[in-house]
C-alpha cells in the first residue's frame, strides 16, 4: 500500500495540507508493519509519521486507531479501507493484496483558497478539479454546509460580543 505526503501546504501552522501525494516508500512499510507487528494490532489505523532531517530516517509519532479525514483520497487513489473494514469484521474474504496507485489528490478547499487568492490564474487551478473531493462534496453537501452555517454563527457570536451584545 502507499502513503500519502503533503503536497502543499497552507499557510496556518499545524493545519493540514491542501493536496496530498500517493508515492510507494519501502522504508514507511517496514516501519508500519513492524510496529502493528509488535502491537498485534489488526485494524484501521491512522499513522503519523515524519522524516528526520538530519538522518533521513523514517519516524513513527503517532497512532490513532480510527479513519482518518483523507478517507475520500485513499478510495480515489485506489483502496476502499471501510469496505475492507467491513468485510474483516465480517469474516468475508479479503483480497490477496490491495495496492493503490501513486496520484496526487487536491482537496476542494485548498483549490478554492488558490483561486480566491489568485484568480487570474484560473486556468491552472481547473485540472485539478478532476483530482479532487468536488464531486463527493456535490453528492454529499451537508457536511460543508454544517460547517459554513456554524462559522456563520461563530462570526455572529463574536460580532455580538464585541459590542457588548447589542446588535
């Protein structure tokens, strides 16, 4: 299976990536399969990891036993893990192997923040609107929208008690 690498990143520390990169790494691999090894973990897991800069060696920093929000990207690249999931609980048959593809994925957001900042080059940002979570966005609105209706109430909070709560 690959991994995925941040592609770009945006401008807030700390936040995730706009695009994410799907490249085989043997080292990552090891590393993974060692230590679910060791824990006799079996399961979905989100892995965190980091390179060392001074050694160029692999480093494991985090696990948390649950999807992670690149869910979406890991099925466009190629590996449907909640299916994969649900078939072990279930006891069905899983495939032999499951690999993905090495592609990059571009999350709507991180798009639409490029262009706002730099419209004139819409032309550059429109092939990457094939490579990204736009389409199970249009399926699936609620989530975005729940999002912006409590940043909207957020913002009203706010405004409101800046003046005292008057509005």
């Amino acid at each position: 299976m690959d991994f995925q690498r941040g592609l770009l990143n945006r401008s807030k520390a700390y936040m995730p990536p706009s695009a994410i990169d799907f490249i085989d790494d043997e080292t990552v691999l090891a590393v993974i399969a060692k230590t679910m090894k060791a824990l006799e973990f079996e399961g979905v897991a989100n892995c965190d990891l980091r390179y060392g800069a001074a050694t160029g060696d692999v480093r494991l920093i985090e696990i948390n036993p649950r999807f992670w929000g690149s869910l979406y990207a890991s099925h466009v690249a190629g590996v449907n893990f909640p299916a994969l999931a649900l078939a072990q609980a279930l006891g069905l048959p899983l495939p032999r192997e499951t690999s993905s593809r090495s592609c990059q994925f571009y999350f709507i957001a991180g798009w639409w923040s490029a262009f706002v900042h730099a419209p004139w080059h819409w032309r550059s940002y429109l092939p990457y609107l094939f490579k990204s979570d736009l389409g199970i966005r249009l399926t699936d609105p609620a989530p975005d929208l729940a999002r912006m209706w409590s940043a909207v109430k957020r913002r009203i909070r706010k405004r409101d008690q800046g003046n005292g709560g008057l509005a």
